[in-house]
C-alpha cells in the first residue's frame, strides 16, 4: 500500500478509467452529520468552540454549494488556523462542473438550502463515543438499510465526501472495536491532534459498551459509532449491486467506513468491492507521519492494516495540490499542519488533476477564492445569525 501523485500510475484493476474519463459524469454525495463527540473541550479544530462546531457542517455545504461570495445565512465558524476545505472542494467542482447532493443525518439544526433527509431530523446527533450507547441499534440498522438502497440504486460512479466534526475520533473508536491496532495512525484538523485524548474517549466507550470481541458492525456502530458511518457503510455494501465505481473522498473516516462494510460483506463481495473503489485524499493527509521516526504517513499505515485485516488490496491516491506559493496564510497553514483534509477536497482535487485541470490552475483558483471569501466576511460582518442553543 502507498498513497501517490495520480502521475505515479498506482492504480488497480480497470478504476483509472472511471476517474480520468471525462463521461459517464460522476456525482457528488456530501454528507453532513454530528456527534456529541465533537463538543469535548479540545477534541476537534474544525470550529473553535463547541457550539460553531454544531453549525460546521451546514457552513461548509453552504460554502460549497453557494460559493464564497455567497452570502451565507450560516457563516463559517472561526477555525483555531487555516480555512475550511469546503473552499478546495468548491474550486475542485466547479472546475469539472460537478454540482453536489448533500444529506443531512443527525444534525442539530436543519441546513437553509435544498438537501436529502435519510432520517427523522429530531433524532438529532449521536451521543458521545464515551458513553458506549451512540445510537439507538434500530436507528443504526435503519441508516444501514437507507444507505444500502441508495447505493442499490446508483447509475453513475460516485464521489462520496463528508463533514462530521469529530468524525476522526468516532473513526477511530470502529477502527479499535474492529481489532485494528490504529491508536496511533488516525490524525485530525488540528496541527497536533489530541492523540491521547481520543484514546481516552475511544476506551471510556468501548469500555463501557462491553461488547464481544468480535462485535457485529450494528453493535459497534450503535456503542460507539455515528450516523454518517452507518449510512456511508451500507452505501457500499448497496454499490456491490449497482456495480458503480465510488471515490472516497478523504482519511481515516473514509477508512472506517470502508472496514465496516468489509465486516458485513462474504469474501468474494470484499474484492468485488475493493475493486470498484478509490479512496482520494490531501497530499497533506496522506504525507502525514504521526508515529515517531515512522516512515511512512499514518493513513498508508492505516489501509495497510486494513488490507492485512481483511484479506484485500485497496487503492488511494493523493492530490498533488499544494499551497507553498498561496498569496493566503490561511491556505498555506495547511502547509505546516493545519485542517489537512474534510469536505471531499482531496477526492475532488484528485478528480481534477485526473480530468486534466493543471495544480497551477487550481492553486490561482484557490487564491482567488480565498479573495471572495474574505470580501465577502467583511461585507457580511454583523450577519444575524441562529446559533445552535
């Protein structure tokens, strides 16, 4: 397993062509959702404060919907560094003319723009991971079997992003509850990631959980998962009959879900699967070293160990798109470590670069955008807004 430049020819199977040929058009499925999990002190940078991280996801969708000259009706919450990666992933789409469906699941407020709903909105966010009870095992085999129809049903590839603040160290407590020895390869927005924090939340729940040593991905998931993971894994078991190829577009999220659906599926089903996918991520993710004198980054370790596990090969790739030149400290801080990945921008970055969108193109695209969105916070400046409670 390595994670490479889409110039390295690191591809397996016939997936190249579904990526780098301009038809069948593929579609976009960004998926928003929250965990409770999120509003521990210290545990998430993808917002600075516990309550703008109950609106990040809905900002972020809002951003890449609208644009960052949009007015928003939910502003981007202050980050601790950087600036969201809904602005990579906005660039990315409009560049290969790629317009998004986004899903709401387990939100606390309801996004203001047209989406899809794949569940009661009262049902609100997951608990937790700390309390071992996330989810309710109905609502976990529900989403399953939502996630499973909708990918029954596909009939052009798919790029699948998310945003779920948080959704790293719910990531990390499947990964754990699967057996997979990944305490120290699952990174965050932070330039230094609370490792040991998201150990302590990841062993308060599995502790508390009880589970078998071999749990089924339904109990795992209701103990210590979130919505977002339950839907994302039986759209990939669903995909297994629609037969369209899927490009995971990010981390160590992306992973998790991909584990779980290897956990439901027969042996045959997890190479048939494998084969149809690519997970796409940021060259600042995928080059990321967590472990000491390790050397290579935490994700090539972590699909590594997912492929031992289960018996498969996975492909990843990384987008060559770099900020060293930015005009904008926000955009380079991801340089030294900052946000790194979320919103699908490393997927749609790579999807650009593949259809033959220069890195020089996307980077003045960036920049410029980066000059709408501060013009457009300064216009905005004093917004009414409806903060979460």
């Amino acid at each position: 397993m390595s994670l490479s430049g889409p110039s390295s020819g690191l591809w397996t199977g016939s997936i190249h062509r579904f990526w780098s040929d301009a038809e069948p058009a593929p579609n976009l499925l960004l998926l928003l959702s929250s965990t409770l999990t999120a509003e521990v002190e210290g545990i998430s940078a993808a917002g600075a404060t516990a309550v703008s991280r109950r609106y990040t996801a809905i900002a972020d969708a809002e951003l890449l919907l609208c644009g960052p000259s949009h007015r928003p009706r939910w502003p981007l919450p202050p980050l601790p560094a950087g600036v969201t990666p809904a602005l990579i992933s906005w660039v990315a789409a409009k560049a290969i003319n790629i317009r998004p469906w986004v899903g709401a699941i387990g939100l606390t407020k309801m996004p203001p723009f047209a989406h899809l709903r794949f569940e009661d909105p009262q049902l609100g966010p997951a608990s937790c991971i700390s309390t071992g009870k996330s989810m309710t095992r109905e609502r976990v085999q529900q989403l399953l079997n939502k996630g499973k129809r909708f990918g029954e049903r596909l009939q052009h590839p798919l790029v699948l992003a998310e945003c779920v603040p948080g959704g790293t160290t719910t990531a990390l407590a499947i990964l754990r509850g699967l057996g997979l020895p990944a305490d120290e390869l699952i990174s965050g927005s932070a330039m230094n990631p609370p490792m040991a924090l998201k150990r302590e939340l990841v062993r308060q729940g599995l502790e508390t959980a009880a589970l078998s040593t071999t749990p089924s991905a339904q109990d795992l998931l209701a103990a210590v998962g979130d919505p977002f993971q339950a839907f994302a894994t039986g759209l990939l078991i669903g995909s297994l009959s629609s037969a369209q190829p899927l490009l995971l577009a990010g981390g160590s999220q992306m992973a998790a879900v991909l584990a779980l659906a290897l956990t439901m599926i027969s042996t045959n089903e997890k190479r048939l699967l494998c084969n149809q996918l690519l997970i796409g991520t940021t060259a600042w993710l995928g080059g990321e070293v967590l472990i000491e004198h390790g050397r290579r980054s935490a994700l090539v370790e972590l699909l590594s160990l997912i492929e031992d596990h289960f018996n498969v090969s996975v492909s990843a790739l990384a987008s060559g798109l770099r900020f060293r030149n930015s005009r904008h400290p926000s955009l380079h801080d991801y340089e030294v470590g900052h946000v790194k990945e979320g919103v699908g921008a490393g997927g749609l970055a790579l999807l650009a670069q593949l259809r033959g969108v220069s890195l020089d193109r996307i980077n003045l695209a960036c920049d410029n955008a980066m000059d709408q969105l501060i013009k457009s916070q300064i216009n905005s400046k004093g917004l009414p807004r409806d903060p979460a409670p």
